[in-house]
C-alpha cells in the first residue's frame, strides 16, 4: 500500500497544482505545449539578437546563457506536433507539417544543429564566431517558419 | 563592413521571423516567456503523471525525455521574473516575488534540484525510486505555486 499511497499522494498534489490543463483536450494541450517552448525561444533569441545588434550591451555570461537554453528548447516543440494535433486550439501550424513530415523533421533537425553550434560559438565569447552562428541560427527558424507556419 | 552585413541580414531576418513580440513591451514578452515555460513544464509532468497513475504506459525512454526536458525547463522561468515584470500582462504572479526575492529563489532552487534527482530517477528506470521523485518535484511546484501564484 506504501507504494499506492505515493502515487495517490502525487496525483492528488498534481490536480491541486491547477495548471488549468485539465478541462482541456489533449490536442490543446500539445498545441500551448508546443508554442510556449517556440515563445520561449523567441524571448532568447531577442536577447541575443539585442546584444548582437549592439541594442543592449554584450555580456558574455548572459549571451551564453540564452544560447544554452536555446539549444535545449530547440529539441522540445516536436514533441506537441504529435498526431491529431493538426487542430484543437488556435494554431498557425500547416498541414504539411503532417504530410510532409520527413522535411519538417529534416528542418528541425537543422536548427537543433545550428543552435548547438551557437551555444557552442557563445562560450567562446568570439563574436565574429558568434554573429556567424546566430545568423545561421535566426535563418532555420525562418526556414521553418515560411514553410510550415501560415503567416 | 563583412562583420556589419552580417548583423544586418542576422537582424533583418530576426524581424522577419513576426514572432509576434516586437510591438510587445518587454514586461509583456517576459510574461508570456515564463509563462510559455511553465506551460510547457505543465505538459511534461502530465506525461509523466499520466505514466506514474498508469493512465498511459509506462515507458522508459518516454518517460526518461519528459524528466529531462523538464528538468532543464526547471531552470528557464526565472528570467522572466526580472525587474518591471510585476504587471504590463496578465499573470497570477504575487508581488512577493519580488518582495521576498530570496524565498522565491530558494523555493526555485528546490524545484531545480528536484527536478534533476527525477532526471536520474527516470534514467534508472527504478518505478520505486520514480514516484517517490515525482511525488518530491510535484510537491516543489505546488509550494512554490502556493506562495506566489494568486488562484
């Protein structure tokens, strides 16, 4: 029972954490998932953009901060483009990502690749390596943007 | 000017991406980063909830992904707490955030170091030692919700 009891003890703690998921469907679920993981990215990639730009100052620590969880968040949306996901929830996400899925895979593949290398190029600190790798990094996201996300 | 072009095309492609953040204040895009985190924390402990309830097989790789996405995401939301973030959207944060910083950031730091012993945990695949770390992370996230999120 000891072990029954955690379980029951967990599941009641995790109802009481009101993350306002449960009224909702699965498909939902995995679209907000999937697009809070893309927001966040945005929000380092502006802080990074801002200190490549020269809009706020660059602080290395900071910069490969944002780069480091950047690439982490890189390899988390797929996870929300699951099957029957295509609808749910408002979503600008097309419907080739579905039918074409060996190319969206393809695409994400290269942006968890190039944002690796940026986490990489900001520990070096050298912003000639880094002002290469974000611009490589800021161009997957535009690629997979144009082809799988209506405007 | 080689160096220049290249944050030129980098920041042109940047406000090309219409993440849709760039007539948002920056309080504004704070609070829906940590909330895109959160959102996305919420999703990755269901999955396993789901696995530990057995509403969903267990699976350990699954299960084992889900803990360490989590447990990296576990280190995200804080940025998002900086100062100025209190309002400008709108969010279930307390002002005790930011008048009782230290607290706020030990709870955080508990979260994290849960979150990372669930990681190992999942990595072991030892359901035993699993539910007794997803008890122990859940608890983090509801305390830490207690004290700083309004209902």
């Amino acid at each position: 029972m000891h072990g029954k009891f955690k379980i029951i003890a967990a599941t009641a703690l995790l109802a009481s954490l009101s993350f306002g998921a449960y009224a909702q469907s699965a498909a939902e679920r995995s679209i907000q998932y999937r697009q809070g993981i893309m927001k966040a990215q945005g929000w380092h990639l502006g802080n990074m953009a801002a200190q490549v730009k020269g809009d706020k100052p660059y602080n290395k620590d900071d910069f490969s901060r944002s780069a480091t969880f950047l690439s982490q968040l890189m390899q988390m949306p797929w996870d929300g483009f699951g099957p029957g996901t295509e609808t749910g929830a408002p979503t600008k996400a097309k419907a080739d990502i579905w039918t074409d899925a060996a190319k969206f895979k393809s695409e994400g593949d290269e942006a968890g690749k190039a944002a690796a290398a940026l986490a990489q190029a900001a520990a070096s600190g050298n912003m000639d390596q880094i002002k290469v790798a974000f611009g490589a990094t800021a161009k997957t996201c535009k690629t997979c943007h144009d082809d799988f996300r209506t405007k």
